[in-house]
C-alpha cells in the first residue's frame, strides 16, 4: 500500500510537471500564421522535454514495478528526484524563449545531469532495501546505458557554448537510446513470470 | 498493475489538460456585464474543448476497460495520445483569443486531426498486444466513426479559410457524433458480462 | 472498476481547480505589510470556494460511496457537474479582484446555481441507473437542502445588485448549511452496515 | 475505501501545491548567466517550501497508513489543513520576490504556524476517532517534535523584524529537525507486523 501511494503521488506530479510546461508556449496575440513561427523553439524545446518526462515516467512505472518494499529513504529519494523534475519546465521555458541560447542549453543539461543523478540514487536505495538478489538488481544488472547517460549530458553541457545545436544533438541523442525499448526489463517480467 | 497505472497518469494528464484550459479565460479589468462580452468566443472554444476532453477520457476509458494486456508500445503509443492533446488548451487559447480567426481555426482542426490519429494508433496497439479475438478488437469492429472523424477533421481545416463558422460547424458536428452513446460499448460490457 | 476510475478522474479535477483558484492570489509587488491590503476580497473569496469545492467533493464522494453501478450517462452527468464547478475559480478572481462588485457577485452565484443543478443532474441520473430502492435514493429521501439551495442562490443572485454583501452573506449562509454534518449520509452507512 | 480516495485527494492536492511553486520561478528575460542571478532568493525559497511540503506528504501518508477509520470530521480536518498548505505557494512567491523582506518572512512563518497546527488537529481528530488504544495513538505517543515546531515557528516570525536570516534558519530547522527518520513510524511498522 505503500507503494501504491508512492506511485500515485510521483503519477500526479509528473502528471502535473509535463501539462504544466505547456503553459510555457504563450498564445501568440497576431491571427497570422507567421505569429506561431516564433514559438518554433519553444514548441521543439517541449517536444524534447516531454520526451524526456515519459521516459522518466516510464522507467520509474517499470523500477517500482519490480520493487517489493519501500521505506523512509525510499520515499525522500523518490522527492529528490521529483525535485529536479519539476524544474525541467523553467530551463525548457527559459532555453525555448531564447532560442537555445548557450546559457539556457548548458542549464537545461544541467539539470537534466542532476535528474539522472537522483534516479540512480533512487535506484540504488531501492535495491539496497531490496536486497542484492531482489527482481529489480537482477533485472537492472551492469546498467550501462544509466552510466553513460550522466557523462553525455556533461558532454552537451561542455559543447552547448560552442554549439548550442551540437548539445541539443547530445539531449536527442540521449532521449532516443532510452526509447528503444529495454531488454533488461522484459526480462525483469520473464523472472517475475517464472517466479509466480 | 500495469494498466492501472497507465489509467491513473492518463487521468492525471486529462485532468489537469481539461483544468489548465480555464485559465485561458483572463479575469477581465472591468466590473461590469459589457467587460465578459469579448471573453465569449474565449467562453465558447473552452466550452467545446471541454467536450472533445470529456469524449476523449470516457473513450479512452472505455479502451483500456476492455484491455488485458498492455506492454512498452503501448505506454509510448499512449503517451503520444497525450502529447496531442497536451496542445489543446493552446490551440483553444489561440482560436477564443482571436475569435476564431481562419489559421487558429485551422490548427485547432490540425491538433484535433493529429489527436484522432494518435488515438487510432493506441487501439491499433492495444488490438496489437491482445490479439484480434480480444474484446476490445470484437468491440471496436469496422470502427466507422474513428475513420469518418479525420476525414471531417480535414473537411473542417480547408474550410476554415474559407469560413470558420462552417470549419467550427464541422468541429461540433464531429464532438455531438462521439457524443451519442456507442452501441459498441455496450456490446463489451454483454460480451464480457457473458464471458464471466 | 468502472465507478473507480470515474472517482479518481473527479478527484484530479477537484483538486486541480482547489489549488489554481489560489493562482489568483497574485504575489504583490511591494514588501510591506500593507501591500496585502488590496488582496483581502481575493483572499476571502478563495476562503468562500475553497469551502464551496470542499463541500462538493465531500457530497461527491459520499454520493459515489453508496453507488453500485455507472453507466454513459452517469460519466457524463458528472462531467457536467465538473465543467460548472471548473468556472468557479474564474468566477472567483472577478470576484474577488473588483471588491465584490454587483456584476461580479451576480455571475458567482449564477455559476453555483449551475453548479447545484448539475449536482442535482447527476444525483437523479446515478439513482434512475441504481433503482428506487437503491441505498442512495433511501438516503437522499426528501432532499430538503438540495431542493432549497437553488432557490437560496437565485435570492443572492436578485440581492447582489442591491447589496453585494447582502447576495455573499446568503452564498455563506448555504455553505454553512451544507457544513453541517449530514444526517442522511449517516442514515446510509447504517444500512449499508445492516445489510453485510 | 474512503480512507483511500481521501489519500488520492489530499495526494493530487499536495502534488498541485508542490508542482504550481515553480510556476513562481518566472522565465527571465536574459540570456546571460546573469539573468538568473536575481532568482537565487526565489530558488532558495523554492527549495525550502519543496522541502515542507515533502515532509507534510511523508507524515500524512504515515498517518494515513496507520488509520483505520475516517469519517466526516476527518475530511473536514484534512481540507483544513490543505488549506493552509495551499497558501504556502503564495507565501513562497512573496518571500522569494522580495529577497526574504521582514514582512514576506513572517507571513511564510505564520502560515507554516497555521499547517503545524491544521495537522496536529488532523491527528487529533482522527485519534478521537479511533480510540486511545489505536496504532495511531500509540505511536504518536507524546509527540514532542509536534508540540516544539509551533513554538519555534513563533520564535521565527519574531526573529524576521530583527533578522530575516536568523527566521530563515529556524524554519529550515525545523524542516531538518522532521527530515530524520522518525522512530514512532517504525515502531508503527513494527506493532502491524506483530498484529497481523
């Protein structure tokens, strides 16, 4: 039941992080066409953010899943990550409204950076609760693609005042490996199928 | 488990999509009746958005009622649905704000066009994952309306230019088709009624 | 499963429109004390809606507690309900920003006369699916306080172009009417306990 | 089942409140690294606010957890206290604009004052319903973090007219002094394990 709780509440203010940067994209006051064109990096600039919000909520939905117990720590690692979550709409709002300026591109990898930091951090807490041998460190296993995640993000942050094009090429970058789906966590469903 | 998840965040995400929409309506300066006068075609597109929302959370409900089975492609497929409809209450915005000139008319039938594309590809997904003898995929059937609805969505955008009190016409027209309760619907419920 | 869901949805609704009426409440600009002066109606304002959305989500949840079965009709009965109450954080701003003036005070009340109608909507709408003898319909019986409110709400309306402060005492006056704890519902756990 | 959409509410509630902070941090209108140097207080403010309102879900879900029954009284309490947790977006927003001026800085106390007593009502009323024997009770025990954190919250709002520095370093105090893990809840945990 716990864990219900858990869940709903990271549900609702994830929920609530990806419609609210929405907002962000002002209604323009011309009737024309040509008054959308400059909200054109702010549309991409969402485009990429929700993005990473469902990855997010898909990957948190699929390690709660295979998670049995939580405690005190579990649930203040999970508020850490929803912390660095719920700034990705101002560094998505500040980056799209100047066009991805140096500055905003190298925030918005910032704390993307932190974010996938606080996940880790949840991870392992979770695991630690759960034992070594619990579905969810099974299943994760060397988790090469959460190592190489912060380091890209530290790499868009470095090239974003030389390019902020090349950064965002970095964020995208990042975005589509977590999309194909994980073969770790079918894996994690076979285990609980056999164990059942 | 799974599933209930996948409900409670598209509920989130409606949720919070249908309620967003109404701060759109600015509190007018003026305290008197004339100062709501040029806050009625802002009234109105919210009054319809309102509906489409309404439509689209009772369908979707009705879908995943009739879903066993979901997996990563149908998290994502269903996130796409809510990516489109994230972008309702700008289109709204835009389309009461400048009352309903023929571009935000136009997009406005453009992000409706883009959301009933989205939703076919979500059952498509679901039909997918659960096989063609499933319920869901007895229940949905030939599926007219879902094919006749882009079509007019269409129909509505080209006209628009035109006149986008007939583009609105289409619009409405299209939101009172979904409104009548659907007999495929109800032909779940026995077929499973039945089944237990 | 059905009715779950429905509750869930309204709940995220309700408790998105309690929490942006509080948007309104604009920061000031200056650093004084007497800076909140001009924000004292908006704050009491908020107090009367907060009240006034508490009361419906209670009555709400109590009504679909003694609930059964849902069908078409009863979501959209209670999308009804919700689109009204969604006004009410509108109604509140012009409200509260132009010191209860007439107009303002007026459309208030108009929108919680819709709000009690729509309620009344969906309460009939719930017992013509759940029969006469169904535990709700035994314990709504008479319903003295819904069949008063409208009335009470139609007397402030009239007032407010007299007095507004008169029209917002009788606003006062039916919510602590409905604070009141409410013998009927008390009358349904009863039974509800009798017949397990 | 009530006890459940009671923590679904106050959870959507707590999630809005937590989630329209940031809504404070406007986008700014710069594009240099300096831009953001006048949002330092706003951040700061953020932060501390994001950090209570955890430690308010934290304890509410506790206590929720170790409740069985709930009835009229309770809900009214918990709106009650959500109530004045939903001012402390507003609070938050004039502290942080102002750079924590004295006047902002009591306020933010002052309504931290009120939750602190909105929740120890919330406890009371829902041990006045189930019993002095219940886990609840017993586990809350003397409950001296409880009965301290008003008083310091007083001494805060007296400290702002001389320094707003020192009001600030009693609330975070104070949030620091909840964020260790509380033995009471574990002792909890450990009485449900033994009864059931």
């Amino acid at each position: 039941m716990n864990k219900n709780r858990l869940e709903a509440f990271s549900d609702g203010v994830l929920a609530i992080i990806i419609t609210i940067m929405v907002l962000e994209i002002k209604v323009p006051h011309g009737t024309e066409w040509k008054a959308l064109q400059p909200l054109l990096p702010v549309f991409l600039s969402y485009v990429l953010s929700f993005l990473y919000l469902g990855i997010y909520w898909n990957n948190h939905h699929h390690m709660l899943h295979s998670t049995n117990r939580v405690n005190g720590y579990v649930l203040w690692a999970n508020l850490h990550l929803l912390f660095w979550l719920s700034l990705i709409p101002f560094t998505t709002g500040w980056m799209g409204e100047n066009s991805f300026a140096p500055a905003a591109t190298a925030l918005y990898g910032i704390v993307l950076l932190f974010c996938s930091i606080a996940y880790w951090t949840l991870e392992q807490t979770i695991i630690r609760k759960n034992g070594k041998d619990s579905l969810l460190a099974k299943a994760i296993g060397y988790d090469l693609k959460g190592k190489i995640s912060p380091l890209l993000y530290l790499t868009g942050i470095a090239l974003s005042f030389w390019s902020s094009l090349a950064a965002n090429g970095v964020y995208v970058f990042v975005a589509l490996m977590w999309l194909i789906p994980d073969k770790r966590i079918e894996r994690v469903y076979e285990l609980q199928e056999k164990g059942n």
